[in-house]
C-alpha cells in the first residue's frame, strides 16, 4: 500500500504541474486575444480593470509555483489552486460584463480541474463555490451594488422577462452537472489506477517470487532463444560451471555445458522429441572436471508448440554421485576378492604352517655347511613372509568384530609412534610432530581397528618418505564433516595423516584402495585396502589429498562416541607428550 500512495503522490505531482502549465498558456491566449480585440476596436469599455485581473491571475500562478517548490502537502497546493482559480474566474466575468460575460464557462475548467486533482468531494464544493461566487455577482449586479465593466456591446440580459434568472440556473446546473460527471470519471480513473496498481504489484511480487525460486533451486537452470544462445542462468548453474551469469550471455549453451550431442540438440531440434536428457563429462572454466546430467526441454508458445521460443536446459552436478557409485562398485569387488581371499587363505595356511614347522625342525636337527644353512635361512624367512602375506588376506577378507571399549586415544596414538620409531622403516632424519586431544580423549571405539588405521597409514607414508621429512598426526573431533559435497551431521573423530614424501600421481588416486594394487616393489597392496574397509564398515569416510613431490594427506572421518574420564585417566598420556609433541 506504500508503494501504492507514492504512486499517488507522483501522479498528483504531475497533474498539478501539468494544470499550472495549462493555466499560464490559457492565461496567455486570453492576454493575445485580448490585444487583438482591443486593435480592432472589438471592446467598447475600459480594459484596466480585465488587465489587473490578467495581472493577478499571473501573481497567484507565481504563487502556486512557490507552493508547488516548497510545499509537500500536495491536497493543500491542489486545494489553494482551486480556491485562486475560482476567484480568478469571477474577476474575469466582472471585468467583461458580469451576467452579460460570455466567459461563464470557465467555472466548468475548474471543476474539472479540481476533479482531477482532488476526491470527489471537492469537486462538488468547488461546484457550490462557483454557484455562490456567480449567484452573488448577478444578485449585487442586479440591485445596481456592483457595475461590471462591458466590454462586448452584443448581449444584454434582462431580469424583467426572467430571462436573466434562466441564465443563472442554467449555468448553476452545468456546475452540478460537470462536478457530478467529472467528478465520477475521476473516480472511476482513480479505483482503475488503483487496481493496475495493486495489480501490477501483484504481478511483480510474482515474478520476484519466481525469481527466488529460480535462483535458489538445487539444480542449474539455463535458458536460451531459438538459437541456443544463454538468455539466463540461475545461482546453482553459475557454481556448477564455474563461470558468471555476465560472462556467458549471448553464448552458444552448448559452449557454455559442453555435453556430448547438445550442439547436435539444438540444432536439429525440430525434428527431436523434447524433452530429452544428456549425460557426460567435461572440463569446467578452472581446470575440473566433471560429470553433469541434463534435462533439455523445449520453452513452446501456446498458440503453436511446435515453434518454441528457446530452451531450457536443467543440470545436475552428479560428480560426487559418479564417485560415491565408483566406490559402492569398488567395495563389491574388494567384498568378492575378499571372500576369494579367504577361502584360499584357509587352503594354503595349513600347510603352510606344517611345511614352516618341518623345515625349522630340520634345520636345528641337521649340521649343515654354510651355504646350505643360509639357503635353510631363506626357505625359513620366506616362509615367514609367505605366512605374513596369508595373515593379511585373512584380516582382510574377515569381517572386522565389533570390540568396542573404553580407550584413551591419545596413548593409542603414543604406542603407534613408539612401534613406528622402532621399525625397520624408521630414519633418524623423519621427523614425527603430532596433536594431541586436549580433552575428550576417552572414546568408546574398536581399538584394535584404529590401531590398524594408524599403522598401516603412517607406514606408507614412512615409505614415501624414504630418508627424510615430517610425519604429522593430528586428531579433533568434530561435527557436520563434510564429505563429496555432503555433510554428515554425526559426531565423530577427524585423523589428519600428512607427509612431506614424494606424493601420489592423480591417475593413481583412484586405484589406490583396491585390494592388491601397489606400486612398491615388495609390497602386497593390502595395507589401504584394509583401512578403506574398516573406515566403510564403521561408517566412516576416508579422503586422500596429494601433490606429487610435496607430500600426501589423508583424513579420516570415524564416527564415534566420547567416554567420560575417570579420575586420573590421562596421567600415563600426560607423561608422555605434550599438547603438541616432536619425536
């Protein structure tokens, strides 16, 4: 409704100025006309008194203007122009003649005038002061009060026939008569005006609303005329390719989302049944890439459909869902490998332990030269190994058992990088930096499970590493982690593994949690595996960061519950790190 009232407020604006401009070019002509009369001995009285009326009705114009400037009260200037016009009007009847003036129907401007710019009302009220005004210069011209200037010779009304009274009537009753009529177009225009107003209002909030929608969908939106050129592209479709809405008007959409067959779409659309939906991957503006589902519809006329006026196309962002699908399809491999693994594990781990038995019994029992005790040693070590590589398969392959206790965290992480620094793939030159839980070190988890995490990702990244650079744990709980564009709203506990090795290359990322995959030369290819397993099936996430000769990051998501502390409970921790500890 505010909205509506400055509307108003700006029309009366206009009208008012729009009636000043009127009354000076009507006060001109008056004057011009005036002149040429008076040349051509058309005025058989003195013109004084009609020019100081002229002269007023320029005065109060001047003063209308000031009120127009300065006054914010439009009803008030609209209500002064009324009350001045009316007595203009009756100066100018007294100076041509009174009831004789031919200049009555000036009354009817204002009127109308006064409708115009004020309810209806007043224009009955500026109707009755015309009325009055007149009926009171004739009544005082009659009884010889007042003698009017004549200027025309022409007409002469007599009261004695009641002509004259005719004449009055007459002309109150065409006050009435234009105050009624005028008076109900403007209102009419006015309950019009108020209507297209609330109407156009109406139709905007619409669209604002339309907008909103547009612009807050999930999906990106794109429209183009009938020649695939970008007419607009909502929020989620500027973020989905990278690129701004400014940027990418005018193009071709299929420049725009460079899908397979979408050129081919566009051009050919006549003879293709919309709408129609496109998959694929393509490289964004900043390097990425990534897969996008598309729905192609055709933007019809009602009158005829089969002359559309452009296209829409609606995409999704199905990278992260491409991924989530890669990696569902990747743990039912690891899952069939995993029972394949078993059963062989099982086949060869019997004999395998007799055969190991055998050949130590043999090799205590029999005095060997040298070179036969030291391939003795290499059947037994080999043995060993082979046996290790079995353990392994049958930890992975095996389904890990819900063992959940109460453990301190922090002496969890203690005791990995003490096993670490004492292991044969430890160098004096790495440097171990890690932090430590301030507080809610208690958890109730599997600690056997997280032991193997711990170890089997800082191993590799003690491999990657070689003869020097830092190693750095670190553990925070957290909530809302986000995880391929997703968030999770469990609580849990967020390890961070960083290395400063050589780093993984970006076609070897997404291979690097499939059983038996290893890039070192006596490696088995269980280690991450077995981590991705055990992060899957505690419902957890792994992520893996890394930049080939910078270093490697990997951060896991485990969801978990604190423990309350017990009294004391993390002296042992306290002994043996602090709350950020170098080794």
């Amino acid at each position: 409704m505010q909205e509506i009232k400055a509307d108003f407020d700006r029309e009366l604006f206009l009208r008012i100025r729009t009636i000043m401009i009127l009354r000076v070019v009507m006060l001109t002509g008056f004057v011009g006309l005036a002149l040429t009369l008076q040349q051509r001995g058309g005025f058989i009285g003195p013109v004084v008194p009609l020019s100081v009326v002229l002269g007023a009705a320029y005065f109060l114009t001047l003063v209308y203007v000031l009120f127009y400037k300065y006054c914010r009260r439009l009803y008030w200037v609209a209500s002064v122009q009324s009350v001045g016009d009316l007595l203009i009007v009756s100066g100018l009847l007294y100076a041509t003649g009174g009831i004789d003036s031919p200049l009555s129907f000036l009354y009817l401007f204002v009127i109308i005038a006064t409708s115009a710019l004020l309810p209806r009302a007043a224009s009955f009220l500026v109707a009755s002061g015309a009325s009055i005004i007149y009926g009171l210069l004739v009544d005082l011209q009659y009884f010889d009060l007042i003698e009017p200037v004549s200027l025309f010779a022409e007409a002469h009304v007599s009261f004695e026939s009641g002509f004259g009274f005719y004449i009055i009537a007459l002309n109150i009753a065409s006050f009435y008569a234009v105050a009624y009529l005028a008076s109900i177009l403007s209102h009419r225009l006015r309950l019009i005006k108020e209507e297209l107003a609330l109407k156009d209002i109406d139709l905007q909030e619409l669209q604002e609303f339309n907008q909103k929608i547009i612009q807050n969908m999930g999906n990106g939106l794109l429209a183009t005329d009938q020649e695939g050129r970008v007419t607009s592209i909502n929020r989620a479709g500027e973020e989905t390719l990278g690129c701004r809405s400014v940027d990418v008007m005018a193009m071709h959409c299929y420049e725009v989302l460079p899908l397979p067959g979408l050129e081919d779409l566009i051009r050919s659309s006549r003879s293709v049944s919309f709408p129609l939906e496109l998959l694929g991957k393509f490289m964004r503006r900043d390097g990425q890439e990534i897969f996008v589902r598309a729905k192609v519809s055709r933007l019809e006329e009602h009158e005829d459909p089969e002359s559309g006026k452009g296209f829409i196309v609606v995409f999704e962002d199905q990278t992260a869902m491409s991924e989530m699908q890669e990696k569902i399809s990747q743990a039912e491999q690891m899952a069939a490998v995993g029972r394949m693994s078993a059963g062989l594990a099982h086949e060869i781990r019997n004999p395998l332990a007799s055969l190991s038995g055998s050949i130590q019994v043999l090799n205590e029992g029999l005095k060997l030269d040298a070179v036969y005790q030291k391939l003795m040693g290499i059947v037994i070590t080999e043995t060993e190994r082979l046996n290790s590589i079995v353990s392994d398969f049958l930890n992975y392959s095996q389904p890990p058992k819900n063992r959940k206790s109460r453990i301190n965290i922090n002496t969890l992480v203690q005791d990995v990088i003490i096993l670490m620094k004492n292991s044969v793939d430890y160098r004096p030159a790495i440097q171990i930096t890690w932090d430590r839980l301030e507080s809610g070190s208690f958890v109730m988890a599997d600690g056997l499970q997280i032991r193997q995490i711990l170890w089997n990702l800082c191993i590799n990244a003690l491999h990657a590493m070689k003869d020097e650079g830092e190693l750095r744990i670190s553990l925070q709980w957290t909530k809302n982690f986000k995880v391929y564009k997703q968030s999770t709203i469990k609580e849990g506990l967020l390890l961070s593994i960083k290395d400063t090795g050589c780093g993984i290359p970006k076609e070897q990322l997404k291979s690097i949690y499939d059983p038996f995959y290893t890039t070192k030369d006596d490696g088995v290819g269980l280690g991450l595996a077995t981590v991705y397993q055990i992060v899957q099936q505690a419902g957890g996430t792994i992520e893996v960061e890394s930049e080939p000769g910078e270093g490697t990051l990997f951060r896991v998501f485990l969801p978990m519950s604190r423990a309350a502390n017990k009294a004391g409970g993390d002296k042992n921790v306290q002994s043996l790190a602090s709350t950020s500890e170098t080794h």
